[in-house]
C-alpha cells in the first residue's frame, strides 16, 4: 500500500470540495421556481394601520350654505366604509348622530333602515336650487348606494331635503365609532365626508 498515493489523492479531494462555491452547497437547485416557496417580509404581511381615537358622540358643524347637493356616493376601505355627499360650490356644515329612528324631513314619516344602529347624517345644504328645482333625485330613495359586501353599512336612505338642509339615514351593522370631515373640490364643488370604522 502507497502511503504517498493515498496521501496525495486524499488532499486532492479536499482541495476540490473548496474550490466549491459555498452558494451550491447551502441553497439546492429549484427545478420550478414558481412553485417554490418564497419569503415574506414581515412588513408586506402587516395589516392596515387603522385610525384611531374616533368615537361614537354626535359630531356638528352649524355651518349653512345654499350651494345644494348634487350627490350622495359610498366607498369601502381597510378600516371603514364612507359615504360622501357632493356639494356644488361652498362647503357645508353636518350633524351626524346615532338615532332609535330616522324620520324624513318636513313629514317626520319613519324611514327604515337595515342594521343594528342608525345614523342620522344631516347636510346643512338644500337638494334644491333657488328656483326651487331637485339638484339630487336618487332613482332609488331608499337605496342611494348598492352596498351589499360592506363590513359596516347596511343601507344608505334619502330622508328628505327641508328648509335648507338634507337628510340621509345610514344603516350600520352596530354603533361603530365614526368620524366626519369635509374636502374642497374637484373644481369649486365641495364634499362633506363620512366614515363609519369596521371595528371599535
């Protein structure tokens, strides 16, 4: 037996299993990449950061304006569902609350509303203009706004349009906490906002 030869051999080897990347050795080849697992990081997984701090208290604006309203749209978001009512020129003021019940404007008729909370959301701005003409005619009064697959509202009602303010009846799935803000434009049109949050 060569001790020389085995000796040489066994430092060969040794100097081949070096000159091995060391990528080869600790990631495997992937036959099919797309169904390979990949990382994540943590912060592409992250949930919404919600705002917070809003409540459930009525929230006023006394601000009136004869700028009417010209339509009444809803939207879904992360934390909240909101319901935006346009205003053709100068902002108005609102009053929003939680209601037993919402009536219609004028007539004091009960408007029904889905859910297990109402809110009442009064506009100080007419649906009307100086002649007296509807600015805003919903084709459906008791549905403005399809909103089957929202997490918190259940139904968006016009209650009415009375000496120079507006009225509309929102259906919430529970008293959830809300806020309400308005937003100038597009152009010198003017929006009155609300946001009802999906959880406390």
């Amino acid at each position: 037996m060569n001790i020389h030869r085995i000796t040489r051999k066994t430092i060969l080897a040794a100097v081949a299993v070096m000159a091995i990347p060391a990528a080869a050795i600790a990631a495997p080849a992937v036959i099919n990449s797309a169904s390979a697992p990949r990382t994540t990081s943590a912060a592409a997984v992250a949930l919404p950061s919600c705002p917070s701090g809003w409540g459930s208290l009525p929230e006023a604006n006394s601000r009136m304006t004869q700028a009417p309203v010209t339509a009444v749209r809803t939207g879904r978001h992360a934390c909240y569902d909101r319901l935006v009512v346009d205003i053709r020129g100068r902002v108005a003021g609102y009053d929003v609350r939680y209601v037993p019940n919402v009536y219609t404007d004028g007539e004091g008729a009960l408007v029904p509303l889905r859910g297990g909370a109402k809110l009442q959301f009064v506009v100080r701005a007419p649906a009307y203009d100086a002649a007296g003409r509807p600015t805003y005619t919903p084709a459906k009064p008791r549905e403005l706004s399809d909103v089957a697959g929202y997490s918190t509202f259940r139904q968006v009602a016009i209650a009415g349009s009375f000496e120079g303010q507006t009225t509309i009846g929102v259906g919430v799935r529970a008293r959830l906490p809300f806020r309400v803000f308005t937003l100038a434009g597009p152009g010198s049109s003017t929006r009155v906002v609300l946001d009802v949050a999906h959880h406390w």
